[in-house]
C-alpha cells in the first residue's frame, strides 16, 4: 500500500527533534518513554545511507548536484514500497533542482509539517549547536547560499543540504503549493502545547486522543530529555558542546543578544517575521508572538530569494 | 584487447583500465566489453529495483549520466556508456558495482571493508562511509603495512581475502591529514577531489588467511572504546556490512552468503572500534588497533 512520507521540515535548532520525539512517543506501544538515541520516526532526508542503499551504486563518487538529481526518485520509490506513513526529519529548504523538478516530489509526499521559530531564539541555539559566535550564526543565518555539508574535499556522512537565509528557508516551505501542509511555530508548542500538538497529531494521522497526547508530551518534555542526555548522552549532539537539550524556552534572546544583534535580525529577516507574528506593527520583537496566517504570498519570496 | 588482473582474475578488457596492473595471460576469467544494452532491464528480472534489476544469473545497473551495465554468470560485464558520459566516471562504477557483482556471482563473501596484511594474515576494516576507512587503510599504508584491498574484500572459502589491485581511493582531507601531495595524484573523477593513490611497494598480491575485522564507528564523546564481540553478536556486523546485500536476493544467493557469513563469524575476531568524532587522532586509532591485536595473539 502506498502511504507516502510526511516530512518534519525545520531550519535547525527550531523543535524538530523535540517533535520527532513526540510522534515517537505517541505511537509508541510498550509502557515508559522512547529513549531519545531510539528515535527512529524515519531517517533525515540528507541521510547518506538511504539514498545510497535504495539506489544501489555507490554515490560517494558523484558530486553534490548529481546527488540531488536523484534524490527526489529515493523518494518516491521509499513512499510507494512503504507500508504505512513515514515521518522524515528535513532540513533542506524546498527547492526546484536546475531541470525544474521539485528535490521533494509531490508525489512521495503525504503531508509536510513545517516548523518555525523565531529567528531570534533560532540565532542563541544555533550559535551553540555550530560552536560559534553568536554574530557568526546571524550572518549564516542571513546568508542565501547556506548549505551543510557542501565541503568537496570529503566525504561528509550527510548530503549536502541548501538552506538558504532562514527567511529563504520558511519562505520555501511556506509558498510550497499543491501540498498538504500545516506551519506551526515553536512558541506555540510551548506556550499551547495542548492545542497545537492536538492539531499535529490529526494533521499527521496519528491518535489524537487527549490522553494519548499528554501522556506523550509528558514523555517528552525538556527536562525529561536533558535528563536522558545527561543519563546516557545523545548521538546527535555534536562532539564540540556539552549538551544538545539546552533550555528550550521562549525568548531566551532577550538576555543573551545585544540590541545590534538584534537589530541585525529584524533588518534580515523583517518581513517573514512580520508574517509569522514575531513582530508587532511598529516592527518591535514580540516574546509571545501574533496569529499567523498559514498561507505566505509571492511578494515574499522575492523579498527572501535574493 | 589488453588483459588486467585483479581479485585473483584476468580480466580481458575492451576498455582502457588504468588502475589494473596487466598480466601476460592469455585465457580470459571475466570479458568486458561494449553492447547494446536494454535501457528498460532484463527480460525476466527476479528482483526489479529502481536502477538495478537481477536474476540468478544476470545483473543490470543503470547509473544515471554514466551508463548501462549488464553482469553474467561472474564472467561477462557489458557496457553502454551514456552519451555524455567520461570514460574516467565509466570505469569507477565498472571497478566498483560491476567488479562486486561478478566476485558475488563467483560465490565470494564479499565484504564491504578494505584489507591489511599482518604478518602472514590480513584484518578486514568495515564501517559506514565517512567514517575513516580508507584514511585508516592509507595509514596502515605509511606505517609500511601492505595493502590487500580497498574499499572491497573478497573472501574464499577458505577464509582468504584476495588481493583487489593496488590503488586506494583517498579525498583530498584525508590526503592532507598523511602528508600526502594531491597535486601529484590525479582525480578519480574531474567531478570530485578524491585521488587515486598508486600503491607501489605496498601491495599485497597474495592472498593471506583472515584473522579479524573491525568495524569502525564515531561517537561524540572524546575517548577511544573497544568491544570485542562474542558468538552471534558477530553475525549481524558481518551481515550488515556485506557488499550491497541488495544485489544477492535477485541473484539467487541471499541463503549462501549468510550461511557463509555464520561460518565466517565462527572462524574470525570481531570486534567494534569506537573513535572521537570531533578529533579523528589518526595516530592514536592505529596504536589502539596494533595494541589489540598483539593483545589477541596477531603479529604485527
């Protein structure tokens, strides 16, 4: 039967993995939480392995472009010869490949579920998960040509991913038409969990149920996954930080950037901000952000696409 | 048509082989040769993935932008270039997929791992791509250990690897990180920095008894772990780290090659070795490696 994939679509350091442990728990069957190393929803999109065994030969002697030229038939093959839904974890921002084929086929996709954070909070962590400066995280963030794993001099374990801006980056995603696709925001996972983990769970097919849902929120929450880091450590955490399951909270820039890496942000990132609540009318940061409205027009993405 | 010779076979070739050494024999193990190759497969595929097909006695591969490719009965590859395609880019999936499905044919255990020489045996290193292999290989390599494969190691039944051909695959970093001048190497393919390293001296051309395998890992904490695997938990290492499992269920020999790879487990040590990710000490792993097995009664 073909079920086809959902994607969880993120630019990194936005709630992606806190997600996946969600769905993990909430389909889990057996009693007690699914331990954070066995959070196996489906693999990264990026992930060398999957495209490499479903095509059968060896792409560590193609180049970057010549991957993603295959990548999107991985997909589709994966989607029909799968069994029941698939849940993805993606970082790539959408994008059409040179001959004009979407890198996720529309074909292979069941539904894509889209998170976003503000790009203030996104500057903190992600400054802390590369192990760099905070204005170094800022400028990537802000830089359209932003790609994981495009070095040519190795091989790197993941596919290289374009990420674009971050603006770029949920510009992407946000204009993805012909898809079904729900964006929620991380301040509202926090700050609703209830209600919007409610709504992913219909989106994504899985029990709904109220007490289904806060048994797996409650398996999942941050403290439960910083004390399962601490216990036994994350494999995804990079080598160069002390932990991955940092403090997860809304509006932690107010105390950690200074008024110009601020500044910088709202200059960059403006007019997808405005869209998505982050900013009020007079374009100051908000902590608890605005509605949203799910639909991004065209005007955005050539405001963001530079 | 020239001869080459790699795996223990003479490969009669009408393509151009630079990285196999040639040989004076005349009867020929393995043909390749150019054809018309059906673009849509074989006639009566068992097993009909998306760019390989196989049967028991046949094997189709399409590389998209590089070629068709057909294996028979671990003696015959054919070959239809695409029409853009280089010969350099030809040849690497030629050595590589092709050469794997005529050893799996010809009913080896075919590993995924290279080979070095200890002594008067070999230890086979298997591991996930990007995790160091060939690195680890080309720093055996200049330590002054011989090299018996890389990146493919094909065992006999008795136990043996064979020797593949003297050539190692290094990218650029790796090349960088053992001093080695990739401006004197040329490319595998114009595409991508990886180098074909020319082993000279350094190549095993015999085949030697199989004493162990390690499997190489990372992980994100910064200290070296070795585990020694025991009974069964060997089997599962050896299975996942069989060159392209795929290809045997199509070709019929899926059963015989884990029921080799039990054998296998039986007869050898098997052991994990995990290295920081964030600081490859290349030095260090080799010291590590070299102080287990003198530890397990291998010479080094």
């Amino acid at each position: 039967m073909n079920e086809g994939i959902y994607w969880i679509a993120s630019y990194p350091k936005s709630g992606n993995t806190w997600m996946r442990s969600f769905i993990a728990n909430l389909t889990k069957k057996e009693e007690g939480e699914v331990d954070i190393n066995e959070i196996n929803t489906g693999s990264i999109a990026s992930a060398r392995c999957w495209i490499d065994g479903v095509l059968g030969f060896d792409i560590g002697e193609l180049s970057h472009d010549e991957i993603d030229k295959l990548r999107p038939d991985v997909y589709c093959q994966t989607a029909q010869e799968a069994e029941q839904y698939e849940y993805h974890k993606i970082h790539d921002a959408y994008r059409l490949l040179p001959d004009g084929r979407p890198l996720i086929p529309t074909k292979a996709t069941a539904g894509v579920l889209y998170i976003l954070r503000n790009p203030l909070d996104v500057a903190v962590s992600f400054a802390h998960h590369s192990h760099c400066s905070i204005d170094q995280a800022i400028k990537n963030m802000g830089n359209p040509d932003f790609a994981f794993a495009k070095g040519l001099k190795r091989q790197h374990r993941q596919l290289r991913q374009q990420l674009l801006s971050w603006s770029g980056h949920v510009s992407s995603w946000g204009k993805v038409k012909g898809i079904n696709r729900l964006i929620v925001r991380y301040e509202d996972m926090q700050l609703k969990p209830h209600e919007t983990f409610a709504t992913v769970a219909r989106f994504l097919q899985l029990p709904d149920e109220q007490s289904q849902i806060n048994q797996a929120l409650q398996r999942c929450n941050i403290k439960n996954l910083q004390q399962q880091e601490k216990e036994k450590g994350f494999n995804e955490k990079s080598a160069k930080v002390d932990s991955f399951f940092r403090k997860g909270i809304v509006g932690d820039w107010q105390k950690t950037l200074t008024e110009k890496q601020v500044k910088q942000i709202i200059t960059d990132h403006a007019k997808v901000m405005q869209h998505f609540g982050y900013l009020n009318e007079q374009g100051q940061p908000l902590v608890e952000p605005l509605e949203m409205n799910q639909v991004l027009d065209d005007g955005h993405d050539r405001e963001t696409e530079q | 048509m020239p001869m080459y010779y790699a795996f223990g076979l003479n490969i009669q070739s009408e393509l151009d082989l630079p990285a196999l050494p040639l040989t004076d024999h005349v009867e020929p193990d393995v043909t390749i040769e150019l054809a018309d190759i059906n673009k849509d497969g074989l006639e009566a595929p068992v097993d009909k993935r998306l760019y390989f097909q196989s049967s028991p006695d046949k094997f189709w591969l399409h590389v998209p932008g590089i070629a068709w490719f057909q294996v028979e009965e671990g003696k015959r590859i054919q070959v239809m270039p695409e029409e853009n395609s280089d010969m350099q880019s030809v040849n690497l999936f030629l050595l590589g997929s092709c050469l794997g499905v005529i050893l799996q044919q010809r009913q080896y255990l075919v590993m995924h791992a290279n080979a070095i020489r200890f002594g008067d045996q070999c230890v086979i290193f298997a591991g996930p791509s990007g995790n160091g292999k060939s690195t680890l290989a080309a720093a055996f390599y200049q330590r002054g250990y011989e090299v018996l494969a890389d990146d493919v190691s094909a065992i006999n039944e008795a136990i043996e690897v064979l020797p593949s051909y003297p050539q190692m695959k290094l990218w650029h970093d790796a090349a960088t990180k053992l001093d080695i001048d990739t401006a004197e190497l040329s490319r595998v393919r114009m595409q991508i920095e990886k180098y074909a390293c020319p082993l000279e001296k350094g190549f095993c051309n015999k085949p030697l008894p199989l004493a162990a395998m390690y499997i190489l890992g990372t992980h994100n904490r910064d200290e070296f772990l070795l585990e020694p695997l025991k009974g069964i938990d060997k089997f599962d290492p050896i299975k996942n780290n069989t060159y392209r499992m795929q290809y045997l269920e199509g070709l019929g020999l899926k059963g015989h090659h884990l029921q080799r790879a039990g054998q296998l487990a039986n007869r050898i040590k098997v052991t994990r070795i995990v290295r920081p990710d964030a600081d490859f000490q290349l030095d260090r792993l080799v010291d590590v490696i070299l102080e287990d097995l003198q530890a397990c009664g291998i010479k080094v």
